[in-house]
C-alpha cells in the first residue's frame, strides 16, 4: 500500500502541475528537453501505480485461496523484490525509450 500511495503522490506531485500549466496556456510552456523527462515520470508513475494495483490483487488473492499457507508464501523479502520488480518494471517502460 505504501508503494501505490507513493506512485500516486509521484502523479500528484511530478506528472499534474506541468499538465496543468500545459492545459491552461494550451502549449508546453516549460523547456524542450523537460518534456521527454516529464512524460517517462508520468509513463512510469501510472505504470507503477497499475502495477502495484495488481501485486496488491494477487496479494489478496493469495490470502484468500490459502490462508495457513500464506505467510509461508509471502515473506517480507519476497514482497520486498516484487515492489522493487515493479518499480524497475514501469521505469524501463518509461525512460529506455527516451
């Protein structure tokens, strides 16, 4: 969960204040080169945030399909290295491209 609410305070913080000021001039208002920057942080931070939605689905789904078994299955390191996936996923997504 705190992964999803840092991925959304990313969207809130980084990716909305220039897509406010590009909706209220009508153009990009800010420097050339900062575009390419702010569209892989907006492509990474949503990326991320669907992400960590369908880790925090599996998750549940784990818990829900085997209960006693659960926390044999998900230990704090396993979650650890599915978060750091899923971040280093929406990042490669984002910024190999530029």
């Amino acid at each position: 969960l705190v992964s999803l609410f840092m991925s959304d305070l990313m969207v809130g913080l980084v990716v909305m204040p220039p897509a406010m000021l590009n909706q209220l001039y009508g153009r990009w208002v800010l420097r050339a080169d900062f575009c390419s920057l702010w569209s892989s942080f907006d492509v990474m931070c949503c990326s991320a945030s669907i992400l960590n939605l369908c880790l925090i689905s599996l998750d549940r789904y784990l818990l829900i399909i085997s209960p006693l078994r659960y926390k044999l299955r998900m230990t704090s390191c396993r979650a650890f290295c599915l978060i750091l996936a899923t971040w280093t996923l929406a990042a490669l997504a984002s910024f190999l491209p530029i």
